[in-house]
C-alpha cells in the first residue's frame, strides 16, 4: 500500500494533468452541442459494439445446448408427425382407431461422440443407452434420412451399425414406381451406396427417389435414403446396378433419432413362430 502511495505521490503532477484533461472534456461536451451529440453518438455505437460482441460470444459457447433442445424438439415433432399420418392417411379403419398402430413410433434424440468413415465396417457411437429406452435393433435416422441400426447398448451408450457397412442391408423402394430392394454399401466412396435387386422390367431413372419401404418394422415407411445418380444394365442381367447418392453425409453427421417401434417385437415373435411350424 505504501509502494501505492509513493507511485501517485510520484507521478501526481501527470494524475493532476488527466483529471483535468477529463474535467475540460467534460465540459466541452457538457456545454456545446455539437460535441455533445457526437459525444453520445460515438459512446453509443461502441456500447452497442461491445454489446453485440458480447451476445455473439455468448451464443457461440450455448450452441451444444441450442443444438440438444433443437434435436430434442425434432423428435418429439417426428413423433406427433408419424402420428398423425398414421391416425389421418391410412385407408384402413382399424389403423385409425388402433392406438397401437396410430402410436407406433416414437423418436429419441442422440448426439454422435464418435464415428468413423474410411472402414468397410463403419459404426456410430451416441450419447443415449439402455436407460434412455435404447435397445439392439432400432432403426436410427437424421434430419436428412437414414442413418442406420442400433448394434448394442449400455446404460449410457449405444453403437450403431452405420449404412456405410458392407454387412449392413436396408429395405428400400423407389419411391416412383414402388419397386423394392436391398441398400448394401459397397465399400468405396462413403456419400454412395448400392441398391441391389431392383429387376430388369422396373425401369429406374437418374434422379428417382429412394426411400425405406417399411418392410422390417424397423424403419417408418418413407425415410429419405437418397438419390439415383447412376443406371446401368448388362445384356443378361437380371438386376440393375443403380448407384444411390446417400441422403446423409456421414462426415458431418452431429445428432441422430434412434426409432422405437411398439409393433417390432410383436411382428418379429410372429414371423419366428411361423418359420418354426414351417419346417
């Protein structure tokens, strides 16, 4: 404190200089008013500066939260979505009162901690596990389309299989003439994909939609999968080779929805039960 005393005691001839410095300006602004607007106008631009640089700095470290509820409120609107095409565009009475089939999906939003794309089988790791009401077998998806299945859980944690995995078969149609087939990524360029087994008479066409048919119970009917970029057909060839750019870009994948079905194990118990009287 003393050394304190000292340093203005030794410089009080400049502190005396400032404050009257200030003192003048002050009254210059005080008493002309064109100083005085100008004045004002200058203070208040640099407040709003330093404002505005405030508030973005602000919004930049709340983007995760922003980005968590956004996810968050997509799910929940996915959910009231697939709900009320269920409850209002099926032609079926019975799927309009059945509030089984009316409420077969719902959705639960996830972050991706970890993903990989340069393998030949590649998986995603989310923030959401058993605790959350993930289990192995639903279907995942993104604000772009399909993404996957959930391969296996922890109470915190979930891998899934990502559609850029050669074991990986998804059931999809072209959405314009309703033919269907199999999504099976081949191995190499990880914005492509394959569909496969889509037959010489069903004529697909560059641009053609291809979506999940719903077959499997897994995925919701009509999930963007991606868009045929390439045809091509051999002289005794059963099968196109159609070359799909995939709707998701899996490098930049942030937060997914993993899918539960209230109607997957019921149909599964179904089909196991008859294979088995069946042989």
């Amino acid at each position: 404190m003393e050394r304190l005393f000292y340093f203005f005691y030794q410089y009080r001839a400049f502190f005396t200089f400032l404050v009257l410095e200030l003192f003048a300006a002050w009254l210059i602004v005080k008493n002309n008013q064109y100083q005085s607007t100008k004045y004002f106008n200058s203070s208040n631009r640099l407040a709003a500066n330093v404002i505005g640089t405030t508030q973005g700095i602000k919004e930049y470290f709340s983007l995760r939260k922003i980005n968590t509820e956004l996810a968050d409120e997509n799910a929940q609107l996915r959910t009231k979505l697939e709900q009320r095409n269920q409850s209002l565009y099926t032609l079926e009475v019975r799927e309009r009162v059945d509030p089984k089939i009316i409420n077969r999906f719902d959705f639960i939003s996830a972050k991706v901690i970890n993903n990989s794309v340069e393998r030949f089988k590649n998986y995603i790791t989310i923030d959401k596990g058993a605790l959350d009401g993930i289990s192995p077998g639903m279907a995942v998806i993104s604000a772009a389309g399909a993404v996957g299945k959930v391969k296996s859980v922890s109470d915190h944690y979930a891998v899934l299989i990502s559609l850029l995995n050669t074991d990986e078969f998804t059931s999809s149609i072209i959405k314009r003439t309703n033919h269907f087939g199999s999504i099976n990524w081949d191995g190499k360029n990880p914005r492509y994909s394959q569909l496969n087994f889509i037959p010489r008479h069903a004529n697909p066409t560059v641009g053609d939609t291809v979506v999940t048919s719903g077959f499997n119970a897994v995925f919701p009917e009509g999930v963007l999968v991606g868009i045929i970029e390439e045809v091509s057909l051999g002289p005794e060839a059963q099968f196109y080779d159609l070359k799909v750019r995939l709707a998701q870009d899996f490098s930049s994948l942030a937060f997914v929805e993993i899918v539960r079905s209230s109607l997957l194990y019921e149909k599964d118990s179904l089909e196991k039960i008859t294979i088995g009287e069946s042989k």
